[in-house]
C-alpha cells in the first residue's frame, strides 16, 4: 500500500480508539450475553443523539404497524396545556410493566443525565434485565436491586413519563 494509503487507515484506526474511549464501551466478548448485542445497538448512539439536541423515536424490529405512530406520540409528548414528557414508553398489553419495544425520549439535559444513569446501571449491575431496569428507573412497577439511591429525588435526572 502506498504511504497515503497507510495514513488514512492509521487515522482511522486513531478515530475508532478515540470513539471507543470515548463510549466506554466494552462489548462484544466470549461472555457477553445474547441480549448485550440489542443493548449496545439500542443504547449507542442514543446518548449522543440527546447531547446534540435531537429527540430519540425507538421501535424494535419486531413491532408492527399498522398505522403511522408519529403524531399520535408527537400529541402525547407536547400536549397542549402540560410540560412536554420527557420519555414516552410503551405497556405490555398483558401485564403492568413497560415494554420499552416503542419509545420517544425528549432531548434535554436531564433525559440525557438519566439515560446516562441508566446505561452506567447497565453496566455495573449486568444480572439486571434491561427493560425491567427501564421500568425501575422510570419508577413505574418493578424494582430492581442496585438502582442509584436519589434516581428519584435528584431533579437532575427525576424525569416525567
């Protein structure tokens, strides 16, 4: 390969290890669980996404629609009349807890400081189940051990859903 060739790939490689120190993202090894694949790809960009201002709509693969969502999700996130919701998430149809299969999270400094709690509890507590942690951080029906002591109290991260 030619000298420019070899420069450009070592830049890349340079931006890929500055990407990585910067995501602290440790996945993708031996002992992974299955579900940490879907957990990285969920949650990857998401952050980034709410720091450059930009409100986050999620739908896994497997939900189906027949109709187009938007602006139902859009009227319950900005309702008329009340503070726009920080996270919009959906229910099981069968049970009470949240499925986070379907969700909107408002871009602002506290979705972004929650979320960022979120995934640190993600990453210490790795018995946790990811949407049972969603649930408990958003204080709904489930409570999981090892949640951070002021999820609640502390305004910089107590969201509305």
């Amino acid at each position: 390969p030619t000298r420019e060739l070899v420069r450009v790939c070592e830049a890349v490689a340079a931006e890929e290890q500055a990407e990585a120190k910067l995501l602290c993202v440790r996945l993708f090894v031996p002992f992974a669980r299955h579900y940490d694949f879907n957990n990285k790809a969920k949650f990857y960009l998401f952050p980034i996404m709410l720091a450059l201002g930009v409100d986050v709509v999620w739908l896994d693969l497997d939900i189906f629609l027949f109709k187009n969502p938007a602006p139902r999700m859009l009227e319950q996130a900005y309702a008329p009349g009340q503070w726009p919701k920080d996270v919009l998430v959906t229910d099981h149809f069968d049970e009470h807890c949240i499925n986070h299969g379907v969700f909107i999270v408002r871009s602002s400094d506290r979705s972004l400081l929650w979320l960022l709690e979120y995934i640190r509890w993600l990453h210490w507590y790795p018995y946790g189940h990811d949407q049972n942690g969603w649930d408990a951080f958003l204080v709904h029906s489930i409570v999981e051990p090892q949640m951070p002591q002021d999820l609640r109290q502390n305004p910089a991260i107590n969201v509305s859903y």
